[in-house]
C-alpha cells in the first residue's frame, strides 16, 4: 500500500457488513448485505448522524424478506417511502439522507 492510500484508509468512515438477524445500523455501515433465515428488520442509523451519505442494502440470502425502516426520526417516511421490503435474491436500494429525511435514489426488486 503506498503512502496516499494508506492515508486515505485512515479516513475512510464507510464499510461493508453483512447481517443477519433483526438490527440498527451504525452511520459507518453504509453498504449492507443482508442473508438473514428469518424475518428481520434493518433499521437506518438517525437522520442527524448521516447527513450527506448514502447507503446500499442488498438482499444476498433467499430464505427471508428483509424490511428497511427508519430510525423513527425522518421527516416523511410514512408518507413518502412507506415500507421498503427486499423480496428476492439481489434486490436492492440505494439511500440518500439529507439530514433531516431519507431519500430513495434507485431501487431493483425482482
């Protein structure tokens, strides 16, 4: 690794996680695979804490359709983004938060 990168590595607040059961994501887990075998929910960190990021969840397992929800604090989720469940293999969506609500960039579901 040379010098730049490994500068930038200290800098770096995102990382890939996989989960599998019922969970509040921490604003660093910003690309999520989830391969649970039951139902789970993935609940987003607070708004305040990821103003400015993104987040991609992907559905990785085939045994159980995970569900985004909110941490309970973004302006308008029921209204505008009601429930995002992930169905099948590979669906996924991207997040944007403002810091004061979630945005759906993209999504994909099968």
């Amino acid at each position: 690794m040379t010098m730049n990168e490994n500068v930038l590595q200290q800098y770096r607040t995102e990382k890939t996680v996989v989960k599998t059961k019922t969970c509040t994501l921490t604003p660093e887990e910003t690309n999520v695979k989830v391969d649970a075998a039951a139902a789970t929910v993935i609940t987003l960190p607070p708004v305040a804490e990821c103003r400015g990021k993104y987040f991609a969840l992907r559905q990785t397992g085939t045994t159980a359709n995970p569900t985004i929800t909110h941490y309970g604090d973004s302006v308008d989720w029921a209204t505008t983004i009601g429930t995002i469940t992930l169905n099948a293999l590979h669906d996924r969506v991207l997040l944007f938060c403002d810091g004061e609500c979630w945005w759906v960039l993209t999504d994909y579901f099968t």
